[in-house]
C-alpha cells in the first residue's frame, strides 16, 4: 500500500459554494500511482468546508448559499461569539453541519466521482485568506 499526503493553500475565494476538483488533482498527481483507494481531503479550518455535490450547473451553488444562510443566519441575538464579526459564529456552524473532511474512492488512477460530482469549498466568512488542505491518498 502506497502513501502520499500534501498541504495546500487554496487562493483566497469569496463567501459561497466553489469548486475545487482541480485545484486539489493538480496538487496531488501521485493519484495517477493509485489503482484502488482512497482521497481524503480535509480542511483546517473552523469557519468553511468540505462537501460534493453538482458540478455542471453553478446555480447550484448558489442555491446551497441562500438556504444555508437561511438556515444559520447571521445577528442572533443568542449568539455570544460575536466579537470577531457578525459572520463569524454563523460561519462554525455552517462549518460543522456540512464537515470538515471528504473522501472519494481512487479507481485506476482517477478520482471515481460521479459525472455531475465536484468538490466544493464552501467559504462560510465575509474576508478570508486562503484556506488550507490536507490531502491523503493511499491505496494500491
């Protein structure tokens, strides 16, 4: 069993849904070595993550942006973490409903996504830098 494990920073994006298939084969070609297992790709950061879902239509990800913002919005009254703004505590529990981590079956040396599937960070803060990535990929 083969072993590979890579951090990256990603450019800094805007709140909201992104993609970043890509960004995260171009970072870790060693997939190519991999004929059956695993990529996990996990974030480290409290206030954005990690999930799959549509590729193709990017109203998509603008969907997921105003339902979670409807679902956790921002100014509660309730909230006592404000002092870094008011996007903030919003943004760690966005952050911990959709995770942290996602893994994707490696099969002959490809990421085995579905057609219509891409890896989305999801920006939950108003002004970030850019995040960072811990990309493993194992298998035989």
């Amino acid at each position: 069993m083969q072993f590979f494990q890579k951090e990256i920073r990603l450019k800094a994006f805007s709140r909201g849904f992104h993609i970043i298939t890509a960004e995260v084969l171009n970072a870790i070609p060693e997939i190519s070595e991999i004929s059956i297992g695993q990529l996990q790709v996990f974030i480290k950061h409290t206030s954005a993550s990690l999930t799959i879902n549509e590729n193709a239509d990017p109203t998509v990800r603008l969907d997921f942006e105003s339902h979670i913002n409807k679902m956790v919005p921002e100014n509660q009254s309730y909230y006592k973490h404000t002092f870094e703004g008011s996007d903030d505590m919003p943004a760690h529990i966005k952050a911990s409903l959709m995770g942290v981590s996602v893994q994707i079956p490696i099969t002959n040396g490809e990421l085995n996504l579905g057609i219509w599937q891409g890896i989305y960070l999801c920006e939950h803060r108003n002004n970030e830098s850019g995040r960072r990535l811990v990309l493993t990929a194992f298998g035989n």
